[in-house]
C-alpha cells in the first residue's frame, strides 16, 4: 500500500540546494555520501557558484532545474532556508530535509523562521523534515541523504549481515540515530532505515514510525526519543505497531531533571514527564531501554529469533563460571533456568568429559566442543519441549577456530524453533563474527544486555494490546455545575463523583448541629466524621477527623472539637461543615488518582496507600482511559500487588471491583479533560474478594 | 617487603610436567606460551617420552632436573598428578600449579585424590594452585603460566596501553578471569596479574587477594568469586584492601538458584547465600559488579583516574541528544549535574556556535571541536571548583580525525585534578583508541556502565572502614543454662537477652491465675498478654495475643481465652503460661535479627518491621559483630531509612539507641555463634530521638 511519505524515503530524484565541491565541510559530503552508497535517482547540485559539481551539472535554484524533484537536501545559512523553500513549493518539490540548524534551539527570531517553516509546509503541502536534522538513510534505496560519517562506504570492507529481518531506526537526535546504525552494523544487525527528525517543524517521530511500521522491509523498529511534539500521529502508529505486533524498542532520555534541562535546550522539545511516556509505551507493548547496547542487543535477538513460548531457558557452555553467570543473567530477571530431565542430559552426557554437567547449565567444557557436546546440546534443546530458548555461552575471541560448523548449526537455526541467543565473554573476533553470521547468529558480547534482552522478549511474546475502555459504563453527565472552585472540598469531590456514577458510601454534610440527628439517622455507628473546607487539603493535620465513633454524645462532642480545631490552625479557611459517614470494613488501602499530562492528556494512576508507596515510588500510569483489563494489568505491575492477593495467608481482595473502579475514573478523567485536572481517591479500601472497594476519601481538582 | 608467593608469581624456573611438542594441544600451548612471552627464568620440561622439547632439554622426571625449581606446572592425567606431586616436594620444588582436571569437580574417588593433594601440599610445605585451574599470568615478571589463548603474543600487534596504573585479576574461573584480561587489553588497560584459582585445593581466592593487595605494581584489583573456601584469609586479605585504600571490584555468581546448582557441580564449591557476600563486601568497601563490561569500566575508570572530592558532575558532548543522555546516565545514579555558573559559561560560549549551551550538560556541538569550546571546556572544568568529576560524551569512530589534540590534552589529563571519563556513543575506532591512550584515556562505550562506574568512584572515594564492634559493652556470660531447647519460647528468649545485658520492658510470666495480681501490680495499666510456648513461634496466628488490656477482670478472661486458643489450636504444645507485659509507646517497627552464614558465621540484619519489608526486599546485613557506627551505615542504606529520619513531617527516631542495640544484639551472636543459631527482635519499636527502642518480641534458636 502506498505512504504519503513513499517519495521522502524513496525518492526518484534529490535536489542538493547548497551542494559544495569541498568534501571536507557537511555540504559537500552530503554529496559524495549520495554517491558512494549509489543512489539509483537524479541527483540535481543547486549552487550558483558552479556551473558543475563532481561531473554533475550545477543549478542556480531550484527553478532551473526544469524537472520533477522528489526531495530537496538543504544545506545553506539560517536565512536563507525559507526562501529556498518557498522556490521549492514553487517548483512542485514533494520533500525536503533541512540540515541547517540555528532556528528553533536558538529561540529569537531563529524560533519565528522555523514557525514559517511549519506555515510554510501547511499551506503548500510540501513534506519538511528539520531543520537541525541529520537527515535519513535508506539501505533499501541505497539512499544517504545524510552527512553522517556512518553512512560512508569504505570499498575494501565487505558488510556484515547476520540477520535476515531488518531494524528501522527513528531518531529525534541525528548523533544517536546514526550511532544506532554504526553499531549495528558492526555486530551484522540489517538495517531498512534510519533517520533523524532534528528539530520537527513539519514531520515528526510519530510520523516517521508510522512510515516504518507499515513499511515491509522493516522488522523491529528502534526509536530514540526526547520528546514527542505529533502526539496524535505517534499514538495512531504505536497502535497500529501494536495490532501489527512489530517490535518497537525504545529510548526516552531526559528523564532527569538534568536531562530535561538540556532537551529544552537543544531541539527545544519539553522532555515532559517521563512516568506519563513509559505509561505510553507499556499500553502498546513498546520495549522501554535505556542503554543503547541493550537497546541493539534486543534489537539483535529480535532480528534473528522466533518469539519465545515460554520463559524457560537453557544454558550451554563451555566453561563452569561463564555458565553460572549465565544462569544468573536469565534467572535473575526472572526467567526460569530448570534442571534437563535424564533423557536430555542422557543425551549430551556421553558427548563430553566426565568433569562437565548436562543438568542446566550444561556445561559441555572445552573438550565438549570437539566432542561434540555443544553442537548436540543446541540440537537436542532446539526441538525439546523443556525449554522455551536457549543461551549459548562460550569464548569467540579466536581468528581461526570456530566451536561450531555451519552445516551443523545453519539448519538447526533455520528451522527457527525458539530463541537460540549467542553471548562471548572474551570479546567476539571480527572472524567469529562473519563465521556465525552465515548461520544468522548475531554475536552478542553483554551479558547482562543478553539477560535483560531475553526477559524483554518473553514480556514481548506474552503481550497483548488491551482491551479499548468501555465508556459506556458511566452515563454522560453535566458536571459543569459541581466544578464550582479549583480545589473541591472532599463533600463535593464526592458530590461530583457520585453525580458521574461514581458508587461511594452514603455520607451527610453536617452544616450546623441541627444536622447530626438525620446525619446519625442515616449512617449509624460506628462513624467518622471529617471537616469539610476546599481551603483543608489536609484534614488530619489540623485535627479535622475523628474515627471510630459510637454514640450519640461522642458525634455532637466531636462535630464542637473539630470546627474549633479547623478554626484554630486555618482561621481564614472556608468551613463547609462536618461529614459524617459510616466506618468503612477493613481493607487493603490503595490510592487511585488521575492527572494531566502536557504531552499525553489524561493519565490514571495506582499504588499502594500509606508512606510506603511514596518511599518505593510503587505506582503504575496508563493513559486515560483504560479498559478494567488494562487496570488489572496495571495493579499486576505494582511491586505491592501480593497483599492483594493473599500474602502470607491474608485473604484475596476484590482486585475485580478495584480494577472496574480505576476503569471508570480513568474514563470520567479523559471524558472530562477540558474541566477536570485531577482525581485523588485516597485511600480505596479493597475487601475480600467479592465485596468491592470503599472510596474513604476523594478529592477532585477542576482546571479553572 | 616479600611475600610467601613470590616465588609462586614471580618463579626463577619452571618446571612443565607433562610437557609436550603438540602446539594444537594443551601440554604444547603451555610452553609455547611461556616462551613466547619472553619467560626470562630457567624453563625445565619433564616428558619422560622425550629427551628434546623445541630446543629445551627434556628430563624423565623432577627429580633428574637437578636445579632448584621455583615453580612446577602439571598438565597430565588425574592419576599421574599426586606421585608426581610426591616428586616435587622430594625435589624441593616451591609451588606448583595443577592444570590437570578431573578431581573434586568429579566426586567420589577422584574428590579423595584431590583431598590427598591438600594433605600433601599441608605436610611438605608446598604450595598448590589447582587442580583444574587454568593457571596464572604475570604482564610484569612476563610468565604466562597457562594455556589461555588470551596471553597468545601476536607478533604484528603492538599492545594498547593507556593506564599508567594496573589492575590485577584473581578469579575462580580461568574462563572469565582470561575473559577480563582479553577486554582489558583491548580497552588498554594495563593488567599485573591474572591468576585462575580452580579447585583450590591449597591455594585459594583469599591468599591470591592477599597477594595482589600487598603488590606495588597493583593498583586496582577485580575479583571473580563463585565460591570462597580460605574464609580466614579472604577476610584479612579484605581488611588490608580497605585500609591501604586499594579498590577492589567484586563479581559474585551463583546468586540465582540455577547458579548456585552450577556452582556446586563445576567447582564443587558452595555459591553459598549471596546476601552474605554482599554483606562482608560492604564491610570493606568492595565495588560488587555483576557485569563483565560494567567491572571493566569500573576498573578502567579507577585505573586512569584520581578519586572525585564529591558528587557533582559537568557532561561536555558534541551531540544534543547524546548529552542528555549522559546526564541522564549519571544524575539517573544520584550524581549532580548542576548548572555552571555564568563565568564557566561565558568562557565556553565565545568558542562554540550560537545554537550550543553552556549550561550542563555543555553541548559545545560538532563545530564546537574546531573551534575550540571543546578543549576549552575540560581546561576550564578541571581546574573549576563547581563540579568533581567530568563526562565527555563524543563519537570516536573515526580512523582518521581526532576530537582533541595530544599536547592540549595529556598536560590537562596528566595533572589528575578530578576524574575525566570519556564515552564514545558511535562504536570507538582502534585509531581513536590509540591516540587518546597517548593521553593517558581509556575510551568507554557503554554508557549505563560509565553512569555506575562515576557513581561507584564517587562512594568508593567516600567510604570508610567502619570502626571495630565494641566488645566491652556487654559483659561475658555464660547463656548455656537458658539454652535448653532448639528453639526457645519468648519468655525464654527475653530472659537469655536479659541474662546477656540487653534492656528490655519489665514482664512477668504467669503460670497460672495466681500469678496474674503480681502481674498487674508489676506492669501497671494498658498492658498486653502473649501465650507462652517454645512450640508456638506465630502467637496471632493461633489467638494467643491480647493487647490493650486496661482492667483487671479483662486480665483474667484474657488468660482463660488464651489458655483456651491455644489448647484448642496446637493440643500438643507444651505450654508454659501467659507472658503479661506493658503496651509499649509507639513507634516506627524495626526488625533486628542475626543468623549464622554457612560461609561467614554470624551476620547481623535490620529491615522495617512489617510486611512491606518482606515485598521490598528491603533488609539490610553485615557480618556480627558491628560497631554502633557501621549499624547507622546499615540503617541508612536501607530503603525505608527515611521513616526513621522524620519522613514527611514525622518526628525524628532514636537512630542512636536503635544503632546501639543491632550493635549489642550483633556481639552477642557473634560472642555465642557455636550455642546461638539465630536471634529475632521483631518488632523493634524506635521511639522519638531521645525516648530509646522497645523490643516487643524476640525469638532466640540454639545450634543444638
């Protein structure tokens, strides 16, 4: 199926406004760059300095070029970017990637010459990637519409391509991207595209990822990103990556307040807040890394492997301490590592010294690979249904010995069973490199990469895109009318959430003592009773609750103690009255909140109640709104989430009623996002199972 | 000052028993590889199938060598090595190292010849590395001891040094000890030693550790442990490290099951419980690693680097991207990345473009290396007292351009004002290797591992070998008479706590009603009542607790109802009364226990009392005993030790008291470690600053 962005990444011709002789500076190694790498199309130099680049014939604009024009490369000063664009609009260009830099990080006047960039591209249709940008490459097109010394082609070196799928690459940083590519292309990783969004003004990352998920040469799909400005287009792809299940691993830097500082600072992107993109990416399955090896390590093991059916994984090597280690790296991120059963281990156990083990980690020793330990481990493990991937881990350092025989291994691997990763702990020759990339392995040299890779990708295989939420559930309601202050007291919080369909427990505003009769009346003892003010956030600091209470005497005492308490510590605060409301049932407390994110909109939140969350920063984000299977997830990924179901011997709670509880917030949160800022429940108290949650305390923030 | 193991690692001659001519072939490689690095000693094979080897005369046996020999190295079978052994030491042959395998690793008969070996090695006086080592290699006295492919000399190759400082390597696999060694070099970073310590039959980790800590030409040492057998040594070895302030760089596998199952079927050595190791390598400040690439940096940082005088970081880089990521990577680990100040700033802007930022992270961007901000930049922040330590973050991949200049760069270097790191975030070239090493840098490309590594150098340089547990705290005494069972019943514990000095609330064990009046009398009003049963250690569990008893009639139903609850619950425990006690002021709940680590005896452990400790894994042990001053180190390196320090707005704890009695309850195991198995106060209450600690419940089991 056709993109709109087919001629951006497969042009059939590239215009060089700003093309240069001098192979030393950017301009004119954008041109050899093109070349060296045998771009296919026309190539048009625009300079009026030259009549001829390079045997090339040389343009004064792109007017004379007096052909169609599918991409325009500029390379020329700041100010005169808009006007070279405006002649290529003029000229029926389709697209162009603005190189330059010095318009939006600079801020100024520079920031208003991006804004008519962006003018520019909406109203003549002209597709702009840039400025500040590094520009794209296209191994499948042979197109190096780049400056990066990592495209360049060296003749006496023959490229290293170990996998059969390909990884696309999308950048926000060219610097990054292209370290991506190099990288990649040293450990034989096949690469579709890269490129490098710079500054935005037109095309973003979203749509940059739209273009690779669709894209058939493209497997697994590697994003860096500082922060996102098409929001509507990245969401739109990451859905489709995530119906489509292709493998998106992702980068998100700035995630410290330093970080965040220079982001601002150099593509002026708003890093944003980080725990709302990682509630982004766990939503569409994306894998979050932050090390680039590993980031590549699982791109590698992606390329080249199956999805695994499970999460037991054997271990085969060839020395004793490399094994346990190996062992260690799977089974310490929670992968199992189980002991073979006798048939198996019967199986290897004659094909190696007395001294090895053949339980798991199978260690065949030195002499196993002669032997013929190692190759019979990988075959037998390959086709047992004991376990679900396989590590090999030995030493590849040597220039002309190789453990394996690629007529051996080659159709062992081919034959694409389950995972069966490679890790070196002596550093992988460049020789053992191209021995096993003609049997399609990718040889890895992190361990720890390795170990958090194979974890991510038996996350990935059991991942499921959820659910959509249902907003069917709560009715549409007019709530215009409660949201009458920035901060609602808890009584109209509660107002407002019931008015939404919100269940919550019967309570009475007690405005004067005349109250506490009808208030007793209808929520017997024990009750509690709280004051009530928007100006108390809270309560309990200015001694306005009072739990626990049995008669009568006790309720009218209470309702004197705790006026005369608000008025002392906040005289000027706005007292509404006292709240009373019965004693909830014992439960497990939770927090359940929603906020506004600059970037994402709407987000629902959950953790564990009391100081601990906010000690073990325990809380999970998702977008707004989510489905109650999403919400399950959610409360699944709480480090806390046993004491919801049972530890130590404590009884199950009803994770269904919370789950159907965050649901329904979530989606009065997103329905709401123009009035509503932010939900508080805290604490939700979770009964056994099958006696739902109680909101014991709310509170509802508007936008105003 | 000499060392018994000189003559091990630096030997006058060898002898190579089981020498052979086979160069494909493990006897072969071992004289090959002495040779070729230029072994400068005496070098007497022993064949009695040859009477040449390569040049070198050939003797039948030891004893017809008739020189004196430092060093034998045994390479034949199993069954050959004690007669030959018996040789060596007849000869008066000083150490041998025994790569033959086929010993303990085995079990049964070959396990008993490897016990034979320690005998012998114990009755003659000589020294035995093995069996089943790969041996060891000295880079300074060039004996290269051992068959690993990684001390292989290739001719054309020039080596790549780039530290003037060494590290020396011990590890319990030869695999990944010559593994560390392989990476080092092609880091540059110079390597003393490497020894492989095998079975250890004679010869362990802990007498190798002692080695390389008193050796001048170490100066970093990493360590690979599976499992550690010289205890006694390993320890003294630890404590001279910490106090000459010798950085030691710890890898511990066999942490996961799986590991611990290789563990004890490859070396026959016990993994042992990791959270001990942890706990001894915190005592004396060893860096744990769990990564191969993660310690190298570590080592290469150490190496190359002067210790930082705090924690505040500048990150210099070329790429926008690449620089927010590596403030990420170090601010991520709890380093400061603050903005410089204008004057900084003002002296780098005027050498960069107007689209850089001086702020920090310093993005002096790619024009910003010939213009000069780049140099400028690390002049200006070396000698700056606004950060400790600084991160270059660069692409090396070029072979032909460099970032900086050898004269501008080493002087700077050279003067050692702070740590200087430098990553590569494109894959470094060999080129660039090699013409920063001329400065003295080691070029790091893996960035999570840089943020570990300047976040370990910043608390190694931090850290201090707490002070000696204070044994003269609790007087002697003899415990026997209160150990009469395994596992003793509360009452029982306290009173073998109190016996042993230890403060606790004033309680009466009641038998029977008649005691309940004194009881009364004693404790005073609210008070609490335990049944009492060493065959009852969950009270709750079985109805037998009542807390808040505030009247006397309420104290005689209590002890009938717990009397009951019991006998109805657990009809066979013995029972021994009601233990009748004061409430006690509240407080933050702490637990404080010891127990005995098979390889390390007695540990002392604190944690937040509660079920959230046991879901956060958040405890923290040291081997007992402990001085008052390391249990603070332990309450702060625990997750929750914010709730002890006046977490929002709670009042400050007794730290202090609280210290004091992990340090008490730590003698006191430590003391009685052949009669106490394990000690349990759960739960400590610590009061306000000043108001001491509470032991509600303690538990205390008998080795017996």
């Amino acid at each position: 199926m056709p993109h709109p962005l087919d001629s951006f990444f497969a042009p059939a011709s590239i215009a060089l406004i700003g093309a240069s002789r001098d192979h030393e500076k950017i301009p004119g190694r954008l041109l050899a760059m093109l070349r060296k790498n045998e771009y296919p199309g026309k190539i048009y130099p625009v300079n009026p300095n030259y009549a001829e680049i390079d045997g090339l014939a040389c343009y004064k604009s792109i007017a004379d070029v007096g052909a169609p024009v599918d991409l325009a490369v500029i390379i020329i000063p700041a100010r005169a970017v808009l006007p070279a664009l405006e002649q290529c609009a003029s000229a029926g260009v389709k697209n162009a990637v603005i190189i330059s830099s010095g318009f939006a990080e600079e801020g100024g006047d520079s920031a208003a010459m991006q804004d008519a960039i962006a003018a520019l591209a909406k109203r003549t249709g002209i597709r702009i990637s840039g400025p500040n940008a590094e520009g794209f490459f296209s191994q499948v097109q042979r197109v190096a519409a780049t400056f990066s010394p990592a495209v360049d082609v060296k003749p006496d070196v023959v490229p290293l391509i170990a996998t059969t799928r390909r990884i696309g690459i999308v950048a926000q940083s060219g610097g990054i991207g292209f370290a991506y590519y190099h990288r990649a292309k040293a450990l034989g990783i096949a690469v579709s595209y890269v490129v490098s969004a710079g500054n935005e003004s037109d095309l973003g990352a979203g749509e940059f990822l739209d273009y690779m998920v669709q894209d058939s040469s493209t497997d697994v799909i590697l994003l860096f990103i500082e922060g996102i400005r098409d929001v509507g287009k990245f969401l739109a792809a990451a859905r489709r990556a995530a119906e489509a299940k292709k493998p998106v691993i992702v980068t998100k830097v700035g995630r410290s307040s330093a970080g965040m500082r220079a982001a601002a600072s150099h593509t002026a992107s708003m890093a944003g807040w980080s725990a709302a993109y990682d509630a982004v990416f766990a939503r569409f399955g994306f894998i979050v890394s932050n090390d680039l090896d590993e980031a590549l390590t699982i791109a590698a093991v992606l390329a080249s492997n199956p999805l695994p059916k499970g999460d037991r994984v054997a271990v085969v090597t060839v020395s004793g301490g490399a094994g346990i280690w190996g062992a260690d790296a799977v089974a310490l991120r929670g992968l199992q590592v189980p002991e073979l059963s006798e048939s198996i281990q019967a199986g290897i156990a004659t094909l190696m010294p007395s001294y090895g083990s053949a339980r798991n980690p199978i260690d065949v020793t030195a002499q196993g690979v002669t032997s013929g330990g190692l190759q019979k481990s990988v075959d037998l493990l390959t086709v047992s249904d004991e376990v679900d991937a396989i590590l090999v881990v030995l030493s590849l350092s040597s220039d002309v010995r190789m453990p394996f025989k690629e007529p051996e291994l080659k159709p062992v691997l081919a034959a694409q069973h389950k995972p069966v990763v490679f890790y070196s702990y002596t550093l992988p020759s460049e020789f053992a490199r191209r021995e096993l990339a003609k049997s399609g392995v990718v040889v890895l040299s992190g361990l720890t990469h390795v170990g958090v890779a194979m974890r991510q990708l038996v996350d990935y295989a059991g991942f499921r895109l959820p659910k959509l939420a249902d907003e069917t559930r709560l009715p549409a309601r007019d709530l215009s009318a409660h949201l009458t202050s920035p901060v609602l007291s808890e009584a109209d919080s509660k107002a407002l959430l019931r008015a939404a369909g919100i269940a919550l427990p019967d309570e009475v505003l007690a405005k004067d003592k005349s109250g506490l009769d009808e208030a007793i009346a209808r929520t017997g003892f024990p009750l509690v009773m709280k004051i009530q003010s928007p100006d108390i956030a809270h309560k309990s600091e200015v001694g306005g609750v009072r739990v626990n209470i049995t008669t009568k005497g006790e309720v009218f005492l209470a309702f004197e103690t705790l006026l005369n308490n608000a008025r002392q510590h906040r005289p000027e605060a706005d007292i509404q009255g006292v709240l009373v409301g019965p004693m909830a049932k014992r439960g497990v407390e939770i927090i359940v909140g929603t906020m506004t994110d600059e970037t994402f909109g709407p987000m629902v939140m959950v953790g564990l109640g009391g100081i601990t969350t906010e000690l073990f920063r325990d809380v999970v984000y998702r977008p707004a709104p989510v489905s109650a299977e999403e919400a399950r997830a959610m409360l699944a990924a709480l480090k806390a989430a046993p004491l919801l179901n049972g530890f130590r011997g404590a009884v199950k709670t009803d994770v269904a009623a919370l789950a159907q509880l965050i649901a329904d917030i979530s989606v009065l949160a997103a329905r709401h996002a123009s009035e509503i800022a932010e939900i508080e429940l805290n604490p939700v108290l979770v009964h056994a199972e099958g006696q739902g949650v109680t909101i014991v305390d709310a509170l509802v923030a508007g936008r105003g």
